[in-house]
C-alpha cells in the first residue's frame, strides 16, 4: 500500500465520493490536526455542528495524524514565502502539509492548483 499525505482538499474528495480519488480511499492516508480542523470549518459551515462531529470521529478511523515538528513550521513558511513570490497563495497548513510530506517522503495528495507543478505532489482533480 503507498502512503499519502492527504491535504483538506483530498479528504472532502474521498468523503464526497468523488471517483478519481476513489483508489486513495484504499491507501494509507496521513494528515495533520490542522487539516483535521480545516475539514471541521468546511463541514460544521455545509452540514452543521453534529454531522461535522459525527464526520470527523468517521475520518479519525481511516487516517493517521502525524505531529508537526518545529523544522516543518519553518520549511512551511519559507515555501509559503517563495511561492508567493511566484504569485501563488497557499495556506500556512497547506505548505505545512507539503512541508510534512517531503519530511516524511511521501506524496502529497491534493487537488490544489497552487500545487500542480510542485516536486512531490500527487495531483489530482
């Protein structure tokens, strides 16, 4: 099985159903408590507080969270830095998650254009 880190994006793509994310489902998936609270925000806004709770107790039962470490806060704000210079904006837990994926040497599984030509990145859309 490969191992993905699966940034907010990816995850509401597997939970939605969406087919070109479907063989993900069957991977191993990690991702970090901010995408966790990214995902949070976008269901608590779309379904309400208990179903975003009910949802994110389901999501906790098929992806691990991996813990941030201080050099992947940097390594996230320094690629923050330089892609905005490239006129890209990416969110501080986007680049942190990217951040995460290339420490731990693994593809970073999102649908995100502001990713597309990035070493290391699984894109799909």
């Amino acid at each position: 099985m490969t191992h993905y880190y699966a940034d907010t994006y990816a995850l509401v793509e597997i939970l939605k159903g969406n087919p070109v994310y479907e063989r993900y489902a069957k991977d191993v998936l990690l991702t970090s408590e901010f995408n966790i609270l990214e995902l949070a925000y976008a269901l608590a806004r779309d379904y309400g507080s208990r179903t975003a709770l009910e949802i994110i107790r389901a999501v906790r039962t098929f992806v691990t969270i991996i813990e941030a470490r201080d050099e992947d806060y940097v390594r996230a704000s320094v690629l923050r830095l330089e892609l905005r210079k490239q006129g890209k904006n990416i969110s501080l837990i986007d680049a942190l998650g990217y951040a995460i994926a290339r420490r731990l040497s693994i593809p970073f599984l999102t649908g995100d254009q502001e990713f597309e030509n990035l070493e290391g990145v699984e894109y799909v859309r």
